[in-house]
C-alpha cells in the first residue's frame, strides 16, 4: 500500500511503528480508500511535551492522550489522487499505558485505539456531535476488531 508513516519517538517508553502501520492498512481497508501515495507524520511523547502542544496549539493547558493535525480538509476524496501529507499524529505514550491498564486491555490495543483515532481525524471524520461520534467510534471499532485488538484482553 502507497503510504509512509515518518515515525519520531521522544519518549521514553517505545512503541512499535509496526502496530501503526497495520492500523493504517486496516483503516485505508476499512473506509475503501486507495492511496496514490500518502505521508502521516507520527510522533510519540511524554506528558509534559503532550502537554505543551496541547497548550501552544488547542490554548489547553493539560495532558492529553491523542492529538491530530489535519493538512486537508477533504482528504478522503484527495487520497485517491495525488500525493498527499495527510497531516501529524501526536500521542502521549505514558498516557496510552495508564488508560490500557485502567481499561483493562493492551497498550497495543490502546496505541492502535489513539492512532486510529487521529488518522480518522485527518481523514475529516469528527465527533463533535452525536451522529458523527457514533459514526467515527464504530470505525475504530472496525478497524481494530479486525486486527485482533479488542478491548478487556491485557497482554
């Protein structure tokens, strides 16, 4: 698949940028898109970076566990022709760990939850209202349950 995910880890937990790219694939699947070629930049952070982006860029001041910045407002119908930056990922690697363990599953199930999230945030998916919060989280759910990531199994 014509996709690149430019990975950059400033934490000091890791995370595996293979999970990701199976995230990707499934999504790009899931919604029936096929990219020309398209280039998600992801970067992996502790809490106080998390913080500080979310401060600089959304003016709140705290920790939050996924964030995305979108490069094209209709990137879903521009995927198909031309090469596209989709945008940047942003997750809080001591975050994704805390909510795995008090949700009961996996850190990978949590990541692959975060970064699936954020690449429907740059594919203009929302859930700013009901309808289309509904909408976007049964598409996590696709996405991951395809995978084998499901909720309630810690590894």
């Amino acid at each position: 698949m014509p996709f690149t995910i430019v990975y950059e880890n400033e934490s000091a937990r890791e995370a595996d940028p293979a999970l990701f790219d199976k995230v990707a694939q499934a999504a790009f699947s899931v919604l029936g898109l096929k990219p020309a070629a398209a280039e998600i930049s992801l970067l992996t952070v502790d809490e106080q970076a998390m913080r500080e982006i979310n401060r600089d860029y959304r003016g709140i001041d705290k920790v939050t566990d996924v964030l995305s910045f979108p490069q094209e407002e209709d990137a879903c119908s521009l995927i198909e022709k031309t090469s596209l930056l989709l945008g940047d990922i942003v997750i809080c690697l001591p975050r994704a760990a805390e909510q795995a363990a008090e949700y009961g599953h996996s850190l990978e199930r949590e990541l692959g939850f975060l970064f699936a999230h954020g690449l429907l945030h740059l594919l203009a998916y929302d859930h700013e209202d009901e309808s289309e919060a509904e909408q976007m989280f049964a598409l996590q759910e696709q996405i991951l349950q395809g995978l084998g990531l499901t909720r309630g199994e810690a590894k």
